[in-house]
C-alpha cells in the first residue's frame, strides 16, 4: 500500500477537493461566474485607507506572526494577499504604510509585494524600505516594537489578517487607542474571540482565505470559493449521516474516515 | 518564463511534500521520503537567510536613526548595542554560555513575560468597548460573557448552582460546534488557496497580482 492507512480517506478527500476545485474553474472560464456574498471587513478596508488619506496619517498593516514554512502559514499568505490591495489602495492615494513583520522569510516577500504594488500603481518613487520593517522574531518583542509604532505614528487605519497569538489583543488595543478603523482578520480560533471584540471589523475563518478572490473579482477564484462552499455541503452531508447511522449503531462512516 | 518558473518549482516543491505527509514507508516510495526530508532543510536554510536579510534591515534603520539624532535614537542605540552584543556572545561562545543564558533569562524573559501579563488589563478595556449592549448581538455577547465569568469564579457557585452548569454547557456545546465549524471552513479555505497557488492563480507571494 503507497499510502499510510490511517491516512487514506484523507488523501482520497483531498485528491478529490483538488478535482472539485478544478472543476468550478472549468464552469467559471465557460461562463458560469458565481457571486460572492458582501464581505464588510474588506470593503471597509478603503474606507480605513481613505481615513487615513484624509487625516494624514499612517496605514499599519501586519500578516500576523507565523513563517511561510508553518502549518498555519495559508493564514500569512491570505494576509499577504490584502496586503497588496492596501500596498495599492496606499500608493493610489499617496499615503503613508507600516508594514510590520516578525518573521524574517515573511519580511523578504512582503517588501516585494508592497514594492511591486506601488510600481503597478506607476509611483516606484514612492515606495520607501521603511513601509515594510522588519522588527525581530520574537513574539512580544515584535508585539511591544508595533504597538510603539503604532503610537507614535498615530496610525489612521489598523489591518492585521493572518495568524495570531496572544499579542493580537495588545495590537488591537493600541489600534483602538490610536482612534483608527480596525480592520482585523484570523482562522485561528483561540484568538478569534479577542479579534472580534477589539476591532471595527472582523474577518472570520474562511472569510479570510476568499479575501484574495472578493478584492480581485476574479471569476476563477470566485470559482474557487464556490468549490469551497460545495465541499463545505458535502463535509455537513456526511457529518449528518454518520450522525444518523451511528445513532442507529452503525460505525460505517467513522471506520471510513479513519482509514 | 519569469512568472512561470517559479510557479512550477513551488507546485513541484508542494506536491513532493504533501506526498510525504500521506505516503507510506514502502521502498517504492522511500524517494519521496528522502526528497521531502531535503526540501525541509532547505527551507530552514533559506529561512536563515533571510534572517539575516532581516538583521541587515533592522541594523540600517536604526543605524540611520542614530546617525541623524532623531528624537527616539536612544531606542535605537540600546537596540544596536543589544543585538550586536547578543550576537557576538552567541557566535564566540553559543547559547549555552552563563552570560548569554544570564541576559536571555534575566532580560528578555521577564520582559517579554510583562508584555504578556499586561494582556490581563487589555482584556478589561476591550471588554468594557464590547459589552456596550447595543444590539440583539451585543446582548447575546453580554448575557453569555457574564454568566460564563460568573461560571468559572468561585462566587458563581456560591450564588447559584445555574451559572458553573451553564458555564460548562456553553463552552462545551455551542462554543466548541461554533469553532469546529471555523477550524472546518478554514481547513478547506487552505485547500482552496494551495489549488489557487497549484494553478498560478493567486501569485501574490511572488510580488505579481494579475
């Protein structure tokens, strides 16, 4: 057997996510473009921006802490993705970004990102190498750093999507304190609670990863999201029979998925 | 080509180490093993590297702060002066030196340990913005917050036996469905974003949007 028992209705699953995937892209580039709902958090990411354009200070953008070779590191990169939305939002309005980083391989990707955002939006001249800082990879000695930032900056807006430990409240709270829009966003659900209570907006979950794909409007990766939606059904179907059938003492689907 | 490449190698890289995560330990497949062990060492290789690039631009920020006497350089000289002695003890004599262990345990523990305690005054402030009942959600949040802190204090069992059962049952049935329905969402919101990655459609990591 090539594949680990225990470990194959899993790879089954995914091979077969992958083909659901791939499938409402084929829908899509035939035509069949799906609507995403509203997404509040991120339209009120130009209004934050705007703000900040408007009162003359600084946007404060973080991707959260984890690395890019972590398994939460799909939280980072969704970060990444709004990062180049506010790194062009920024650049179109001529406002000031704080990028702030404490993983070092994030640091490398997010200064291009910003950097390349800023050549899109036709201003390379405005980009400056302290919108993106790099601040140590310490965890509440990058927090201590951003909120000092955040202060003395008087950072207008407040964007923080990826993954997050304890010192999102501390980010949150300086944010707030500071009279900024909140913008924050998370899949990691011990720190959600904290998110959801100490900023404007709130991304949630999932929300975070179709973020890419409601900024563009892209209808392969609205196709995506929709994939996603089909898969999330069919994940609630089996739930719900495996709940029946073992309510009727039938082990079936809990054998099936622990194969 | 210069967008192309790089997506291949990464689709490549993923697939290998994916593989690795399923595949069992069957001699037909010990080259996947082996590749995935690999790819992990570079990725911790390429990481101190850009560790270092990240050194470089912490010490050219401060160091330009210094030289110009901006109003906070203070900061910055106790940043410089840290780092580099921190750097040079580690380097001549490791992290096992006493003075090395002397700075880690009596400097940057209790400090990062205060950062952490002050969390504890934080959440008061953020609760007190939150708990404005302003909406049925806002009631919700409210009504909920106190009667599990009511729950898990001491004084809510003296109270009444309602609030420790109540406590217990909220964190125990809706809290934790609300979170595996999250950990759920999420887990197939990463799926979606490797395919995106795997098909070149999302190439932000690469500093390319469209």
């Amino acid at each position: 057997m090539l594949i680990e028992v225990g470990k194959q209705f899993s790879f089954a699953s995914l091979f077969l996510l992958f083909v659901l995937f791939i499938y409402c892209i084929r829908e899509a580039r035939r035509g069949k473009v799906p609507q995403i709902r509203k997404l509040a958090a991120l339209d009120a990411i130009e209004e934050a921006v705007g703000r900040a354009t408007e009162v003359g200070r600084p946007v404060h953008f973080s991707p959260g802490i984890i690395e890019l070779t972590h398994e939460r590191s799909a939280q980072t990169l969704a970060g990444l993705s709004v990062l180049s939305y506010v790194a062009k939002l920024c650049a179109r309005y001529d406002t000031d970004l704080v990028t702030t980083i404490m993983k070092p391989d994030v640091y490398v990707v997010a200064e291009e990102i910003v950097k390349q955002s800023f050549l899109e939006e036709g201003k390379p001249d405005r980009f400056s190498g302290e919108m993106v800082r790099f601040i140590g990879a310490e965890q509440f000695a990058y927090a201590a750093a951003a909120v000092g930032i955040m202060y003395r900056e008087q950072v207008a807006a407040n964007i923080m999507i990826g993954s997050w430990l304890a010192e999102a409240l501390l980010l949150t709270e300086a944010g707030a304190q500071t009279g900024g829009i909140q913008v924050t966003g998370s899949a990691t659900v011990a720190q959600l609670p904290f998110l959801v209570v100490a900023s404007d907006y709130c991304l949630i979950g999932e929300e975070i990863y179709a973020a890419s794909a409601y900024l563009s409007q892209n209808p392969v990766e609205l196709a995506v999201v929709r994939g996603q939606d089909l898969a999330k059904v069919a994940v609630i179907a089996l739930m719900c029979v495996g709940s029946v059938l073992l309510a009727f003492g039938s082990e079936a689907i809990l054998q099936l998925i622990t194969k | 080509m210069k967008n192309s490449l790089p997506v291949a190698i990464m689709t490549v890289i993923a697939l290998i180490i994916i593989l690795d995560f399923f595949v069992a330990d069957a001699p037909s497949v010990q080259w996947i093993k082996q590749s995935g062990l690999v790819l992990r060492s570079w990725g911790i290789v390429i990481a101190a590297f850009a560790m270092g690039l990240g050194a470089v631009n912490l010490l050219r920020r401060h160091t330009v702060a210094i030289s110009r006497r901006e109003p906070e350089a203070l900061y910055s000289v106790v940043l410089v002066g840290s780092m580099v002695i921190i750097i040079i003890l580690g380097i001549a004599y490791g992290s096992d030196h006493p003075t090395y262990s002397f700075l880690f345990s009596n400097i940057l523990s209790p400090a990062s340990a205060t950062m952490y305690a002050s969390i504890a005054f934080y959440i008061v402030t953020a609760a007190y913005r939150s708990f404005h009942a302003r909406s049925f959600e806002s009631w919700v949040l409210l009504i909920t917050a106190v009667i599990v802190m009511l729950g898990k204090a001491p004084i809510g069992s003296v109270i009444s036996g309602f609030f420790p059962t109540a406590a217990d049952w909220i964190q125990a049935i809706p809290n934790t469905a609300g979170m595996r329905a999250i950990m759920m969402g999420a887990a197939l919101g990463v799926v979606s974003s490797a395919v995106k990655m795997f098909l070149g459609l999302d190439r932000t990591y690469l500093g390319l949007r469209d």
